[in-house]
C-alpha cells in the first residue's frame, strides 16, 4: 500500500462552487476509488487548497479516458492541481500500529506554510523525531502520521486513538508548547491547531468528503 496525497487549488471566488461540485459526484468518486482498490481517502480544505489524502495499492491505478473527462468536466471549472500525485516530498512520518476500524480513531489534519528557505530546516528537525524513535513501533496516541510539502506549504495527516484520549498534562503542555514556539520560527499555521497558545485565529480544516 502506497500513501499518495495530492493538493488542488481552488480558483478565486471559486470555493463553494468547487466544493459543491465534489459534494455532486461523490459518490461517482468514491465507486471508481472502490473499483481501484484505493483506502482510506479523503479530501480537506483550509483557505483555498483542497488536501487530498488516499492508500493506493502498490500497483498503482490507471485513470481511463471516460473517468478522466467526468473529473476535469466537473471540477476544472473551479480548481487546478497545485501539488499532483508523487510530487509531494514526505517530511515525516509515524506509521505506528494502524486502525482498520476507523471508529476507533479520531482524525488530526493540519496545514502550514514554510517560511522562505526554510523546508531543509523543517525535515532536518522532524529527521530527528524518527532516529531518536528508532524501531519503535508506537500503538498510539498518534498512528498512520504522515506529513508533506506542497511547494512550500505543509499538509499533515494523522489518526489518534481515541483510547488514548486524555487532558494534557503540565509536562505535556510545557513540551508542546517549547516545540510549537520553535516551529513558529520557521512556518506561519493556516489552520487553528495552536491558536490556544499563540492567541491568534485560523479556521479548522473542513472535512469536504470521505471514501
């Protein structure tokens, strides 16, 4: 299975037609994506981006003609491809131990834009998170995490168990809040993930459709 995210960009004054339009052929979208054998997908907005998250098998698919002409009919009016399939470098990742059942989990999906120059800055600090993790393989709070660049903007994608669910603890929040304060550094938020701590106000990320 090959985790594949893409990015659209919806065109100006274009956002509510444009969501409107995948809402209409939802259901086309996710009968081929059944067909394909393509999991878990799913499409996020924030501002005027539409990420787009999916498990593709390791074979890939193949789009044909016909399927091809009903997505660009309906939907080229109101978006283009800001980041296609494959292009999205992978800035960091935490498989874990992943939930089939996805009743069992809650979705985190965020979204950032790098600060000029900085996304050799952005890796390197995550790189770290992965060797000091090593070959752990963690059951939770935060399972099938993946995050990526989309020409200088970050999309994240992670599953927390919800077992897991608890307040923050003082030592938890301290630590997050140290982290985030670093992060700011060299990123600016689109979505509302830190508003609690810098006192700012972003909108969370909308959940447009899910196969």
């Amino acid at each position: 299975m090959k985790r594949s995210p893409f990015v659209l960009k919806l065109k100006p004054n274009k956002k509510s037609c444009g969501i409107s339009a995948i809402k209409s052929i939802w259901a086309d979208i996710k009968s081929m994506l059944d067909e394909k054998g393509v999991r878990n997908f799913s499409v996020w907005g924030i501002e005027d981006f539409l990420f787009c998250y999916g498990e593709y098998p390791d074979s890939g698919i193949t789009v044909s003609p016909a399927e091809k002409d009903m997505l660009e009919s309906a939907l080229s009016p109101y978006m283009d491809m800001f980041a296609a399939p494959g292009t999205l470098p992978l800035m960091y990742h935490d498989i874990g131990v992943v939930r089939e059942d996805k009743s069992l989990i809650r979705h985190r999906v965020f979204s950032t834009k790098l600060k000029d120059g900085c996304a050799d800055e952005y890796k390197r600090r995550h790189d770290v998170l992965v060797e000091q993790r090593g070959d752990t393989v963690s059951d939770g709070p935060e399972t099938n995490f993946t995050i990526w660049n989309a020409n200088g903007y970050i999309f994240g994608y992670c599953e927390l168990v919800r077992s897991y669910d608890h307040e923050m603890t003082e030592e938890e929040r301290a630590s997050k809040i140290e982290w985030e304060t670093r992060q700011l550094e060299i990123m600016d938020w689109l979505t509302d993930d830190v508003d609690w701590m810098t006192g700012e106000k972003h909108d969370a990320i909308e959940l447009i459709a899910q196969q």
